[in-house]
C-alpha cells in the first residue's frame, strides 16, 4: 500500500506554517519531500500480510515437530500509534514446531512488516503471535518486545531509559511451567 506522496508533502508544509515556520526557508525547503519519503518507509508494512509472510517461507517440521525454536534480539522500530513518535527495540520469539517452520529470516521479516505501521507496542506483540499461529499452526507461541518509546523520553514525564516489556503466550507456551522453560530459553540467549 503506497501512501500518497503528495498530500503527506502538502500536510507537512501545512503543519510547518501551524507552528509558525516558513516552509520555504532555507533548511525546511526540502522537510516535506524528506519526510514524505520517511513516512514511506516507516509505514512500509501497511497492507503487508505478516502470516503470508511467514508462509511463503515455511517448511515441512519432519523430525523437528514438537521442538522449541526461538529467535531471540531481533532489532525493530515502529511509531506510536497514539504520538506519531518512534519508538525501537528488540523482540523474542519462541515456538513449539508443529508441522511446519518458518525460516529465521521469515521471523525477522514479520516483525518488520508489522512494526512498519502506526502501532501500539502490545498490539504488535499480539498480531506477531496471531500470524505466528495462523502462518504455522505451532501447538505453542511466546513473542516478547522491549520498547524504548520516544513518547517516553522525548515529551510527557521524560522518562529516559525506561523499557516497556509486553508479551503474548498462546497455546501450550501459555502454560506457566511452559513459558518459564521458554523465557529461561531466552534469558540464556541474550546473556551469551
């Protein structure tokens, strides 16, 4: 899905003369083509399937059916939903194999898809479970994110340093003893 170029330029040299700047002057000359091509990018994922994604690069489990795969600290960023302000980070993803897999970089491209829309940090934790499950029927999924939001440190109570942790446990990782083995997994990954 293309965004609309030339509204988004036309919007921006609108809010630029809201606040009192002169979009025509030097160093503002070119905000609005820049920005347009920015909002291009960060917004790549809209109209984007995550669950295709994953399928179009899946596989037969075979042997592996039943085995806990995670990809953990895969980078992100996205933009609040609710500022329009970006916020980065990593996510972890876990899941018991069922009769298909995906390929690691098919993860990587699914979080990417979704986080290239205006997003809410817990809503893409779920929507990364929900394509997981739907792209490979696995009996288990556990995605975590953690999010620094400029809407955080940037505006607001200015909380710099502060990390926001969400995370989406479905089927057999939703059990507790299950999903301790599976973030203990993920502790062990990331302190390597």
């Amino acid at each position: 899905m293309a965004i609309d170029g030339d509204r988004v330029r036309a919007a921006v040299r609108e809010l630029l003369e809201a606040l009192g700047e002169d979009p025509a002057r030097p160093g503002l000359a070119e905000t609005p083509a820049r920005t347009a091509d920015g909002l291009a990018e960060l917004f790549s994922g809209l109209g984007v399937d995550p669950a295709e994604v994953l399928a179009e690069g899946s596989f037969a489990a075979g042997a592996t059916t039943g085995q806990l795969v995670a990809l953990t600290g895969i980078p992100f960023r996205s933009v609040c939903a609710h500022h329009l302000l970006p916020f980065e980070g990593t996510a972890d993803i876990t899941y018991l194999a069922g009769e298909r897999l995906a390929g690691l970089g098919r993860l990587a491209r699914a979080v990417d898809a979704l986080a290239s829309r205006p997003q809410l940090q817990e809503e893409l934790t779920d929507q990364l479970a929900t394509a997981i499950e739907e792209a490979l029927a696995p009996s288990g999924v556990l995605v975590t994110l953690r999010g620094s939001h400029a809407c955080l440190w940037a505006r607001g109570t200015r909380t710099s340093g502060a990390t926001a942790v969400t995370s989406s446990a479905r089927g057999a990782l939703a059990d507790p003893v299950r999903r301790a083995d599976a973030m203990a997994l993920l502790s062990g990954a990331s302190d390597e």
